[in-house]
C-alpha cells in the first residue's frame, strides 16, 4: 500500500482512519487515502460500498465518527473553499440559463463574470450560456454541474459517478474535460465511477473501496504490472523448471508467484517454452496465458 506522509507539500487530500457509523452499520470504517496534487484518483467500490459517503465525509457533508480528513495539508474548514465537487446529481436550475446558474452560484463560491464566460468555454458550453438548463442533454447537465464546481478556482475537484448515464458521446466528452483541467489547468481529481473501464483510461492512482474499508491503493503504473500479460507455467519440479528457463529470459521478466513460474508476455511463441522444458526432461502440466482488466482485477478483489 502506498503511503505519503502529511508533510508532503504536494498531498492535497488525505485521510487517516476515516470511519462512519449509522448505529452498528459501519459505512466507512478506518479509511486512509493520500491524494497528491496532479491525481487523477479513481476510486473503485460496488454500489454501497461507500464511495459516497467516503466524498461526503472529506467535504464536511457527513460528520465523520472518527479519524482526520486534511485538506491542503490541514483539518482547517476553510480549506474546503479549494475543493470544488458534483455529488451524486447536479443541482442546477432548469429554468435559468447555463450563465444565470453559474451567476448565482457564483454568490456563494465567488467569481467575476469574466470567470464564468471563461469556465463555460472550458466545459465547452460558451456557445450555449444563454440556453435554459432544462433543455440540456444528460451530458451538458454535467457539464454545467462542473462548471459551477469550478467556481473559486479549486485545487482538488471530486466527482461522483460523473459519466452514468451518459451515451459514448457524453462520456468522451466529460473524459475529455478531466484530462484537459487535469493537464492545462492543473486540476487534481478524486472520481467514483462504475463504469471502470472508462476510468481506466484516466486514473493515475486508485483507491478500491469495499463495505466501507479501503482494500488497496495503488498507482496506475503498479496496476497495469498487475494486469499485463503474462505466460503462466507449471510443473511437477518448478524449481528446475524456474533456473532452466531463467537462462532463456531476462531476469527481470520471471519471477516464482504463487507456486507458479510467470513470464511476462513477449512476441516468442508459448510453445517454445513448453519444447525447452520437455527436452531437459521436465514434464509441463500448466501453460496459458493470462491477462486482466481493470473490472477483472477489481472483482477478484471485492469478489
């Protein structure tokens, strides 16, 4: 598990031993998550598994039973003016246009009408400020609803299932827009969402998240060694096996998992390595490939 001390000038959220109790009901329970400026941070659970709450929780929403949540380094409320988020739906007024919304949330969050000409291009909505809400697609609604988390210029943006129900079209769209504040804006994400493979596209770290306890964390780079393709073999003598086709791989593409000898996948034939070791007199009972998605990966992990 990957572990960042406070004192990291770059941590922008972390929590240590997060919990929430409804009664016996423990819908967090002991989470502790580190999230550094530049994250796009996915985190991965099953419906109820507590991701909202989680969300809730880091934004003063939903009192915590127990445990720290530090914004930008510190427990001080006003920090939460750097967080900007879209929980769950966005609330938004359909009879008001895109820049009236953004006007009067403006009240509360702060922004000039610069601003809010500014952010409506950059969700891609300036061309439609004038139109009401209500008129919207799905997509354009959740655009907005970032819009007005973008209100006050944060550092750290939380979104909530961000792209369900939206059509591929939508979905690129607001994929499109996290990369971009993510890159040219600066922007740090953490994200929920179902759809994992989308997220995959994106994330740079997740956190997977299972009846209110944190499962693992991990950084993209860390998953896709997790997931990428290997050649699984096993034998009766895997200890001989392991020191006979060591000599034909490199040494940093074999290793001794879970009682069987793994290969990271390359262009040479499967069969080659089943020929060299019946020809040194080794029986192979084992040998298939294997690989795993990001959904694959999470199942065997929440089950």
């Amino acid at each position: 598990m990957i572990q960042n001390e406070v004192k990291n000038t770059n941590v922008v959220l972390k929590t240590s031993g997060l919990s929430k109790h409804y009664g016996s009901k423990k819908s967090l329970d002991n989470v502790s998550i580190t999230i550094n400026q530049g994250d796009i941070y996915g985190l991965i659970g099953k419906n109820g598994a507590g991701k909202t709450t989680f969300m809730k929780t880091c934004l003063g929403m939903v009192q915590a039973t127990s445990g720290t949540c530090q914004i930008l380094g510190s427990n001080d409320p006003k920090n939460l003016r750097k967080v900007g988020a879209l929980i769950e739906t966005p609330s938004i007024y359909g009879g008001l246009s895109a820049k009236k919304n953004l006007k009067i949330f403006s009240k509360i969050y702060g922004g000039t009408d610069a601003d809010i000409n500014r952010i409506l291009n950059l969700v891609g909505l300036g061309n439609v400020g004038n139109r009401k809400a209500q008129k919207f697609s799905l997509g354009m609604r959740q655009r907005l609803g970032i819009a007005i988390a973008l209100l006050g210029n944060p550092k750290l943006l939380i979104l909530d299932e961000p792209i369900n129900g939206l059509d591929p079209a939508g979905i690129k769209e607001i994929r499109d827009l996290i990369i971009y504040l993510n890159k040219e804006e600066g922007v740090t994400f953490l994200i929920s969402s179902h759809l994992l493979d989308e997220l995959g596209k994106i994330a740079t770290k997740y956190g997977f998240i299972n009846d209110g306890q944190l499962l693992e964390e991990v950084t993209a780079k860390e998953l896709q060694t997790q997931c990428e393709k290997k050649i699984i073999i096993g034998t009766k003598d895997n200890q001989t096996a392991y020191n006979i086709i060591s000599q034909y791989v490199n040494s940093n593409d074999i290793t001794f998992t879970n009682g069987n000898i793994e290969i990271k996948n390359n262009d040479d034939n499967i069969c080659q390595y089943n020929k060299i070791l019946v020809e040194h007199g080794i029986a192979v009972n084992k040998l298939y490939n294997k690989s795993q998605s990001l959904e694959e990966y999470f199942i065997e992990k929440v089950g």
